[in-house]
C-alpha cells in the first residue's frame, strides 16, 4: 500500500481515539458536578432544618416575654383590687382581669406549641446531618475514582496526540493537506474503504474505472460523490480455497457458509 494512504489511515485511527478520549474527560466534570449537587442539597436542608430550630427558639423567647409582661400588668389590676371604692369600678376591674387571663391561657398555649415546634424541629437534626455525612462520603468517593479515571484517560490522550504527531511528523504536506480539507467538511471519516464497488463512506456505487485504482491501493484516490480518500482491502478469503473473489458478492449475502464443510 502507498506509504501515505497507510500513513491517513493510521492518523484518522488516531484522530478517532482522541476524539474519543476527549468526548470522555468532558464527561468527568458532569459527573463530579451532579455528586456535588446531591452533596449541597443535603447541605441546604441540614442549614434549613437549623434554622428552623433557631426561628421556632426565637418565637419561643417572645412569646415568653410576652407572657411575662402580661402576667405584670395582671398583677398591677389585682393590687388595685384592695383600692376599688365602688361596685361597679369592682366590675370593672374583674371584667379587665378576666380578659387578662383568657389572653394568658392563650399566650400560654402558643408557648407550647412552640416548644413542640421546636423539638420536632429538633429531632430532624440528626438525619440531616447524617444525611450530609453520608452525601459527603459518596462525592468524595466518587471524586476520587472520577480524578484517577480522568488522569488515565490523559495519559491515554498524551500517548495517542504524541503517536499523531509522529505520524504527522511523517506525512507529506500535500497528503496531510488534503486529509485536513476532507475533515473540516466530514468529521473523522476521512479514509474510507472502497468494498464491492462501493464507498463506505458514503454508500454510493463507484464507477468501474475509479474502484480499479481504489483497488491498487498505489495512489490518494478521492471518491468522486463524497471526496473522501478511498483505500481497498482484500476480502478475507475463508475456508473455501475454491471460492473465486468475483462471486464474493452475492455468496456473502446467503450466511449459509456451505463452503466449509467441502
Ligand atoms: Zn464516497
């Protein structure tokens, strides 16, 4: 085969590979950055569980102030009691004490509720930080096996960017060139392999005369449809010695494989 053909096909090999590598260590940072999400949405709620803990505190201690002040100013009206002249400023002051208590019982109740409030709040503790634990745990973990992966996988880039160079080190310009031109357009299919009449690149039949010099492998021969650069192997002879290289075709379609046993 001519030096240069086998030369872009062993660059679109690698080409190929890096691209390959690449399209994984891109996929390593998505990978740590989901775990981490988990990780800080634990952290949220642990952060949200605390302050609720704190907010229900805070409520606590207001309403307590507020039960105390008012337990004053019930005391106040009780002393006044002795000093009460008539009957009716008596009434009144018994009416004012009545709504005083309803308010305390009242103030009361809502201290207990927010000391249940809190104890629930409370309680969660515990499972959310340990829930924030065992997130921490498994980002760390799986860090650590994404990193190695990722450092494997740059090891496999720098050998595979070091073999290209080697080999663009050896390729004539024009045939690097060319390779170059036909990539920009179709990716990394660049050197494709004329079989049974036909472009494997782009699965159109080639004219006889074409497929001949694909077939010598002797030169950069472009398909005419799809420019890529056509390079031939000869097809895998099996166990039948018998059978000629013309009947391939139609005998490869019928996996019969009555050959063999002849
Ligand atoms: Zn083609």
């Amino acid at each position: 085969m001519y030096d240069q053909l086998e030369k872009l096909i062993r660059l679109q090999e690698l080409d190929r590979e890096t691209a390959r590598i690449g399209q994984k260590i891109a996929e390593i940072e998505p990978q740590i950055e989901e775990t981490r999400l988990h990780l800080a949405a634990a952290e949220r709620a642990l952060e949200e569980g605390k302050a609720k803990v704190e907010s229900t505190r805070k409520d606590r201690r207001t309403a307590e102030k507020d039960l105390e002040t008012q337990i004053d100013k019930r005391r106040k009206f009780q002393e006044q009691q002795s000093k009460v002249k008539t009957n009716k400023e008596y009434q009144a002051l018994m009416g004012e004490l009545e709504t005083l208590k309803v308010a305390e019982t009242a103030a009361e109740d809502r201290i207990l509720a927010l000391m249940e409030g809190q104890a629930e709040a409370e309680r969660l503790l515990p499972g959310l930080t340990a829930e924030v634990a065992r997130e921490r745990a498994e980002f760390q973990q799986k860090e650590k096996v994404l990193r190695a992966a990722e450092a494997q996988l740059r090891g496999e880039m720098a050998a595979a960017e070091s073999a290209r160079g080697a080999v663009v080190a050896t390729l004539e310009q024009v045939s690097l060139q060319t390779y170059q031109r036909i990539q920009r357009l179709r990716g990394n299919l660049v050197v494709v392999e004329a079989r049974e009449e036909f472009c494997l690149g782009c699965r159109t039949k080639l004219p006889p005369q074409q497929f001949m010099e694909a077939m010598s492998n002797s030169t950069l021969k472009a398909c005419p449809h799809c420019h890529r650069i056509l390079y031939y192997l000869k097809p895998e002879i099996g166990a039948s010695p018998a059978a000629p290289a013309e009947a391939a075709p139609s005998a490869a379609a019928g996996s019969a494989d009555a050959g063999p046993a002849a």
